[in-house]
C-alpha cells in the first residue's frame, strides 16, 4: 500500500468517525494520533477524494463499524478492523501489517510511558517490519533473528 492510499485510508477513518461515529475533532485526533488540525486535513482530503457522501464510499466503513462494536463490547482502548481479500498470498499479514504500523508508530512516538509487549507470528512480525526504523534515546529496543524454522530469543539493548 502506497502513502497516498494510506492517508486516504486515514482519512476515510476520521471521516467514519466524524460523520457515523458523531466524534468530535479531538476525540478524533486521539483515537488516530494526529493533531486537530490533522484531524481538519484528513475530513478536508476525505471530501476531496468523494469518499464522503451520503456514507463512506470505502472498504474501512464496515471495517470501522465492526471495530467500534468490539471496542464497545469489550470496553476495549481501540480496536483496529481491517480488511482483507480473497487472493491475499501468504494471509492476512500484508492487510494487517500497515494498520499495526501505524498503531506501534503511534504508541512509540507517544511521549508517555509505557510498556508495550507483542505476541509472535507473521502478522506481528509483519506490522514490526512495515515500521521501519524510528529514533528513540532512550528506549528499550528488543530483536528477533528468525530463520524460516528457527527463532532465536530476543536481545535486548538500551540507546
């Protein structure tokens, strides 16, 4: 997925939120990380790319309908649905990758602390490795070395 598909995505969230959800701006700007004025950018680009009308015109909106209904159901902080495909080659990982990106780049950017722990397999390591490298004195990193059979136990050192 492209970046312009990806802040198209992201704009069709905060539109969902904004016009089904009856979120606020600021509410808006804390669920996906972003500023209000972030949040004023991504509605402007949702109406300019005609994915607002009368519903959301995108895959997202049944997405973010059954994701808002889990994190209700569950009092959950959030709770990320994405979609997926028929054809997808080797599962779900490559639909589910740039969402948990976006969430890890998130939470990690945050300026407050906090402890992260992720679970293992393809689309973990997939969300980790669509992430790309991030400055962070001062923060823990931890590595895993995988071979196709074999994962090594994580190191762990401090910047």
């Amino acid at each position: 997925m492209d970046k312009h598909e990806l802040k198209r995505e992201q704009a069709a969230r905060a539109a969902w939120l904004s016009y089904v959800g009856g979120r606020t701006q600021d509410e808006i700007a804390v669920q996906l990380g972003v500023s209000r004025p972030g949040v004023q950018r991504l509605l402007a680009l949702a109406r300019d790319e005609g994915l607002v009308k009368i519903r959301i015109d995108h895959p997202i909106a049944g997405c973010m309908a059954m994701g808002d209904a889990i994190r209700v159901r569950f009092d959950l902080a959030f709770c990320d649905v994405v979609p997926s495909g028929p054809d997808a080659i080797g599962g779900n990982a490559a639909f589910l990758a740039p969402s948990g990106a976006e969430r890890l780049a998130g939470l990690l950017e945050s300026q407050t602390p906090l402890t992260l722990c992720l679970g293992t397999g393809r689309s973990v390591r997939a969300a980790v490795e669509a992430l790309g490298v991030m400055a962070r004195p001062r923060t823990a990193s931890f590595r895993w070395w995988a071979t196709s059979r074999v994962m090594a136990p994580p190191t762990a050192t401090m910047g």
